[in-house]
C-alpha cells in the first residue's frame, strides 16, 4: 500500500484544483448534498462536475489512509486489511478469468491500485477509465514506479459516454466506482457496449439493501452522510442495481451481497471501538491524528484553506457507512457477475 506522508498529503490536497480556490470548490461540492440543501436531481444533472470536484478534494486523504487501492473488502479472521483487500481484486479476476493476452476495461480506475494488481496477477492489460485529471496523473506515475506502464494505461472519459469502439475488451470490472453514475442502465449500456459477445462484466457495487426504509428519518440521514462523504447522486437499492444489468441486455450468471457472509465486518477499520496498528491511519484516533495535522498544515499554509472541511465531511462519510453497516441498510460490496449474449441482439 501506499507509503504517502504528510507533505504529500498536503501537496495532493485540491488536486488540479489550484490552491486557492480549494474552499470554493469545496463549498461548492458542499452545496451539491442534502445537509447543504442539495437536491437529487441537481446531483444527477450536474454529476461530472460534483464527482470531479469530490476526488479532486479527497484523492490526497484517500492516498495517505487507504493506500493505491480506494475499497473495502470482505475479511476472513486474522487477515490483515491490505490482504483482503488484493484478496477482493483476486476473487475479481478469477471471476472473470482474466489470462495473459487478455484486454481487459477498469470502469472508475481512481490512481490504479486494482489494475495493476490484477495486471499483475493475471498477465492481462488493464485499461483504467477515468474522468479526473488529477487521479489519472498519479496513477501513470505509480504505473511507471510499478513497472506496468507497457500492460496498464488509461482513458479519461466519462463512463456514461465512452470514446471507445463496441466490442473491444475481454472483459470489464468495476469495484466501487459505478455507484457515481446518474443512471445505472445508461452505465450498464455503455460497459454492455464496449465490451466482446459471450464475454462478462463484474463488479462491486455500493447499495442501500433491502432493510432501508425510506421513511425512516435516521436510514435517510445515513445514506446523506455515505452520499456527501463519497461524491455519490444518490444510492441505488440492490435490486435496482439488477434490474438495470437485465434492460442492458446481460445475463446475470451470480449476484450476491459479500458483506452478509463476511466473518470480519468490513466497516471494521472506520469503527471507533476498533484499533489497528496496521491500519492506523482509518481508526478514530488516527483520523483524529490526521484532522490536527491538516488543521496545522491549513494554519501554516502549507495545505489549502478548505483542507479541514474536506475531512469533516470525510469524517462524516466514516460515520455513516458504519452506522449503514452495523444496521446492514447498506452494502460496498454488492457483487455479480453477468454476462453478454453471444448473439447479440440488441
């Protein structure tokens, strides 16, 4: 994982944004949620700008707490976070089974950390498609310190509308990343697109599973906490999630939430009745070492002002998905597998 540092948090905070307007662009993000008033349709409407300005803000504090790879992961006892997590972007690869030779597609790539696992492990090239600028810098760097710049490369596009001919990859995978699209079917159509006949797409999808209850005032109080701490427009139900896979025209072969069976929660590293040497970073009083660190680093300028409230509403993230895990109204790993017809008819 990776080994960033203080200053190069500092350094990363706003991204391509320059440094003085980082608390403009984060008041406007802000703005985007519901706890500023924010509606869904706006979301929706204006989601490249909102998701761009998100990961413009957080990829720094991504970095320094996760490492390369931005996910979660179902953990067995005694693994530690980072070997689950490669674990998650193994059984992904398996799934597909991705071969040497193989082109394959990361939908929502973020730095890379996942292609060049699994371009590792596979011997297949990876493409990672992204629409920030800022993230797509950072992982043509890492690719180059990784060694993979010859097998792993990207695309910056918009996943609603890909620049990319039909029919072109063996496979395509998304881990945690569709969860951004405005419309799931018009996502779905265009990974449906581009990917070859009798070939699959899998992923790990963010969703409000089927114990959330709309009318409940604290479940919707947590989905706008996991909403405006992740850059999401709103967050689909699982069976909307397969309903929309079906009108693309896949054949869904598995579906199933991996967090049910998962022997440790996978909201366990944000928990603050959990600590871990190993993921330090994520516990409660590793963030609470992070906030004063970023509080300094803001007051001697050395980051952007407009750093502390990007992780307030990081904080605020951390509490929803753990409150959205422990009731189970929410999963981050939502897997299927589906397939596109050999005989394409659509």
């Amino acid at each position: 994982m990776s080994k960033a540092g203080a200053l190069d948090l500092a350094s990363g905070l706003g991204g391509k944004i320059d440094k003085t307007e980082v608390l403009s662009a984060v008041e406007k993000y802000e703005k985007y949620h519901v706890f500023y008033g924010g509606e869904e349709d706006e979301r929706k409407a204006n989601y490249t700008d909102m998701v761009n300005k998100y990961y413009d803000l957080v990829t720094s504090f991504y970095e320094f707490g996760w490492g390369e790879s931005f996910h979660f992961a179902a953990r067995w006892k005694g693994e530690s976070l980072k070997e689950s997590i490669k674990r998650h972007e193994h059984f992904l690869a398996l799934q597909l089974g991705l071969k040497p030779g193989h082109k394959v597609l990361d939908v929502g790539c973020g730095i890379g950390g996942p292609l060049r696992e699994i371009a590792r492990f596979s011997s297949a090239s990876v493409t990672g498609l992204n629409n920030n600028e800022y993230q797509i810098t950072r992982g043509k760097e890492l690719n180059r310190i990784a060694g993979v710049e010859k097998t792993c490369d990207f695309v910056k596009a918009d996943f609603m509308k890909m620049p990319l001919p039909d029919n072109t990859f063996d496979a395509v995978y998304a881990i945690e990343a569709t969860c951004h699209a405005p419309d799931a079917y018009g996502c779905y159509k265009e990974i449906y697109r581009v990917l070859k006949p009798g070939h699959c797409f899998a992923a790990y999808e963010w969703c409000m599973t089927d114990a959330f209850d709309p009318n409940n005032s604290e479940h919707q109080k947590i989905k706008a906490e996991i909403e405006i701490g992740d850059g999401l427009p709103d967050i689909r139900l699982t069976r909307q999630c397969l309903e929309a896979l079906k009108q693309a025209g896949f054949e869904v072969i598995w579906e199933k939430d991996l967090a049910i069976d998962s022997p440790v929660p996978w909201y366990l590293p944000l928990d603050k009745n959990h600590f871990s040497l190993s993921s330090f970073r994520l516990t409660a009083l590793g963030r609470f070492f992070t906030k004063n660190m970023v509080k300094a680093l803001e007051f001697v300028g050395f980051a952007p002002k407009g750093s502390q409230r990007v992780q307030d509403f990081l904080e605020k993230a951390a509490e929803g998905l753990v409150e959205g895990g422990k009731k189970e109204i929410f999963t981050p790993m939502y897997f299927f597998l589906a397939r596109k017809p050999l005989l394409d008819s659509q």
